[in-house]
C-alpha cells in the first residue's frame, strides 16, 4: 500500500508546528516578547503566470497562500515565518494540449527582511505534493490510460512585499520548482511569478 503524499505533507506541517511552538515556549522563558498584538497571521492571493517547462507557452493560474509568524522569536528571527502555498496553473495552455494543468500544495518556511517599515524582501522554501494533468494519453496509454501523475516538489523562491496601506501588502513572488522523473527520463522545472495581495492580521506597524 502507498502511502499517501497529502497525509505525510500534513503529518509533516504538524510536527512543524509543533517544534516551533515547543522552541517559542522555551525561548519565551529567556527572550523577552517582541510587542504585537492581534494574530500573526498574512492571508493572501493573487494572479500566477508560469513557465510550466512543457513545450514552449506560459500559463496562467492563481496562487493562495497562508502565513503564521512563531511567537516570542529572538529579535534575529524575527522574520521567521511558517508558509502554506496552494498553486493552480490552469489557464492558456497554448502548444500544450486542452486541458494541460498543474496543481501544487506546498508548506515549508520563509524568512522576510523586516528592518524596512513598509518594504519586506524575502525568501523561502518550500516542499509540497504536485498534480500534472497532460491534457492526453502519453506513451503509456498502450497499457494504461497515463493523463495524469503527482510528485513530491521542491520549491525555493524570493520576493518582496510592499505596504499599500496599514494592514493591506501588495506581493511579488518568484518560484522554482523541481518535480522529479515524470515519463522516460522527463524531469520538469516550472518556475514563475505570483504577483497579488494580502492582508496582514497582526496589529504591529500599522500605522
């Protein structure tokens, strides 16, 4: 029985969550709190146009993403924040056949430069569960119907953030992704930029 790629992102998520907060409460005990108030969290969307790395056309989609500051961090990381990115690249596929997709949910960490009131460059990585929808049967529809796979996919990426007004950011992203062997010796290196907003729901800086 295989086991289930969603399952083990989530189990690792968890475990995630639990050594920070285990890490926030100790550092608690030694570092005083950095002043915030309201919850630490950034929701955020925006609009996503990728190189897929399948023929040669760029795609578009949308990506959601969730972030969650530790508290009680020492001032060093500061900027250290747990990242949950869920990407769907759906839209004009171009030299690709209809129907050609890629879905990527992904979890990892982030770190964001944040010695700027209303600028905040940073980068990240990230490990999630891809989907690559080929739109037809490949080379292997002689024995099974293959319009469908799913990878474990490695993703580091950079951005900026930029304060549009008190809790509202705009964002710039830029990812690359490695999905490992898919048919034959294929291996695939989407990358791409998200540009959207989000809102920031701590209440530190706003003004």
């Amino acid at each position: 029985m295989h086991p289930n790629p969603i399952r083990q992102l989530i189990l690792k998520l968890t475990l995630l969550a639990l050594v920070a907060t285990a890490a926030s409460q100790m550092l608690a005990q030694v570092v005083p709190p950095i002043s915030e108030s309201g919850v630490p969290v950034k929701v955020g969307g925006g609009f996503s146009n990728f190189d897929v790395d399948w023929a040669h056309t760029r795609m578009d989609g949308y990506t959601l993403w969730v972030d969650a500051r530790p508290p009680y961090l020492p001032r060093i990381l500061d900027g250290l924040n747990v990242e949950i990115e869920g990407r769907d690249i759906r839209w004009h596929p171009g030299d690709k056949p209809a129907g050609y997709r890629q879905v990527v949910g992904s979890g990892g960490v982030m770190y964001e430069w944040r010695h700027f009131r209303n600028f905040r460059p940073y980068a990240k990585g990230l490990i999630g569960f891809g989907s690559i929808y080929f739109g037809q049967c490949l080379d292997l529809c002689d024995t099974k119907p293959y319009t469908h796979d799913t990878r474990t996919v490695y993703a580091p990426g950079i951005g900026l953030e930029y304060r549009v007004f008190r809790s509202i950011w705009a964002r710039a992203d830029w990812e690359y992704q490695f999905w490992p062997q898919l048919t034959g010796n294929t291996y695939l290196n989407p990358q791409g930029f998200t540009f959207g907003a989000q809102y920031d729901f701590s209440r530190r800086d706003r003004r």
